[in-house]
C-alpha cells in the first residue's frame, strides 16, 4: 500500500485540485491519502471534508484536523504516524499529479529492491512550475560552505558542472539519476528507511526539513534517486499570505533553516571562521531579502492607492 500526506494550510482550491489529481491516477495497488489540515482556521477543512465525504466514508481519505499550526514537518509527522502503508509520499498541496506518476515512480522503487546493491531511501519525479519550467528544488545538492557561496556569486551560471554542485547541475534535467536532495512536494520514502534514520525533524517549522531528511536518509547509506521521466505540477508559495506579517516571517523562516541545518550538520566539520562567515552571509541574504521585500509592499500599497483615489 501507498500512504499519500497532504498537509492543508489555508491552500482549500490547491488541495481539492491535489487531491483530484491522484483520485484520476491509474494504479494496481491500494492506497490512502492522510489529509492534514494545520489549523487552517479559514474554513477550508470544512470545505474539504464535505467535498471529499464520500472518500472519507470509505477509509480512502484519512482526515485529521489539527488544532494548532505546529509546522510543516511535524503536520507531515502526524500524518505518517497515521499512515499504513508500505511506501510514504510527501505531496505538497499545492502541486497536481499527470497521469501514471504514482505507479511508475511505485514500480521503479519495487523493481530495484529486486537489485543487489544499495538501497534506494527516497525517490522524486520532474517538478516544473506552471510555466514549464524545472523547479531546481526537485533535484540538488547539499548547501556545503563552498558550494552555497558559487551559488551565491553566480558561479554556477558560468560553468554549471564546476560549480554547480549546489543545484545539481552535473545531473540534466531528464536525465535518471542520483542527487543529494529531493523536494518534500513529492517525496517516495519506505517505510523501512523512516524506521532507519526516523521521521522529519520538528525543529523545522517550514522549509529545509527536506534537505535534512535527505541528508540523514544518505547519511545512513540509502541512495537518494531523481526519476524525471514523470513530473508534476508545483504552484509554489500556496501557504503564503500576500500580507507584510506573514511575508516577513517566511522569509524568516527560510534564513533560519539555513543555520539549522549548518548548526546541526556542518558545524563541527569547519573551522571557526568559516562558520562565522557562514553565519554571516545568511543575516546579509536575509537583510537583503527582507529589503527587497518592503521594497515590492510599498510599491504594492502606491499603486493600489492611486487606484482608489480615481
């Protein structure tokens, strides 16, 4: 069996349009979709419930309403405990599937445990965003020091399979293989793997617990595989509000990952200094990004006031 976690955040026309998208995918095995919502408070848990009541009848669609918006990673966590299956699907709920997504990258898992060698710990398919475009979270490679400044500076623009290490850039776009990081918006883990190197890490409340999963399932000497010859669909930033509050602290939010991750993975691998300039650099990218941001509100809030003054 195939367990499915949707995690739900105020994304009600995303998640029923998710959800949609796997009910019409053709498959020869069973599974169950484990619908999270994280405290939406806007009345879309409602909406989903009456929409989808008769898959919840049945058991297809497991239900489970939080009362408190305690992250990403731990919505995810919920929704694995509750699961059943033998494989675990992370999909975001902003994404939609095309067809056969699930059966081929299911089949690709089944068919290499039959391989001697190392074990596959998490399998990813092509992620394009709506305008066709790859979206590189879908394949990349561990935010070491040195890789994370070429990427910085651009370098991976120059000369991708020298310094493109970053993003993956010695792995083409379609091309199968195997990478150091998958997205959490489509993510195929066994069950096995997760009793290995244990669920997602609750330290992150959103963005980077992906990148930390990847890196212990590797860590533990599983095989991190990306499988572009089927794809999905990403509308990126569905549990974002347009709001200055809510903006200000998901850029936060991502800043704050990024020393996680170091602290928790990195720090004692480098010297002092490399760790400060490390350290640095992310309070600079987040200054800047912050920046930017107000930027784009104040122009934002002048033009929707010469509106109203016509």
């Amino acid at each position: 069996m195939l367990s499915i976690i949707i995690v739900n955040y105020r994304t009600c026309e995303l998640t029923s349009q998710a959800i949609r998208s796997i009910l019409k995918q053709k498959v020869n095995f069973k599974y169950e979709i484990i619908l999270v919502d994280n405290a939406s408070g806007d009345g879309s848990a409602d909406v989903l419930r009456f929409e989808f009541s008769q898959q919840i009848d049945s058991g297809l669609i497991k239900f489970i309403l939080n009362q408190v918006n305690e992250g990403f990673a731990k919505g995810n966590n919920l929704g694995i405990r509750k699961s059943s299956g033998k494989y675990i699907l992370l999909l975001n709920s902003d994404t939609t599937l095309e067809p056969n997504v699930l059966s081929a990258c299911v089949n690709v898992m089944e068919k290499y445990k039959q391989k001697k060698g190392v074990p596959i710990g998490a399998l990813g398919c092509k992620v394009v965003l709506p305008n066709g475009k790859l979206d590189h979270a879908c394949k990349r490679g561990f935010p070491t020091p040195l890789a994370s400044l070429y990427y910085m500076l651009g370098m991976h623009k120059i000369n991708p399979k020298k310094y493109g290490a970053y993003c993956a850039a010695y792995r083409d776009e379609d091309e199968v293989g195997e990478v150091d990081c998958l997205t959490g918006a489509f993510m195929l883990v066994p069950r096995e793997v997760i009793k290995t190197v244990g669920a997602l890490d609750e330290d992150y409340f959103m963005y980077g617990e992906d990148i930390d999963w990847c890196y212990r399932i590797k860590q533990a000497g599983f095989k991190i595989i990306y499988y572009p010859r089927v794809k999905i669909t990403h509308f990126k930033g569905g549990s974002s509000s347009s709001s200055k509050a809510i903006k200000a602290r998901v850029i936060y939010n991502m800043h704050s990952t990024m020393w996680l991750f170091y602290k928790k993975h990195y720090l004692k691998q480098y010297p002092i200094l490399i760790s400060i300039a490390v350290f640095s650099g992310i309070v600079i990218k987040y200054l800047m990004s912050l920046t930017v941001n107000l930027v784009k509100m104040l122009k934002i809030d002048v033009k929707n006031r010469k509106i109203l003054k016509r």
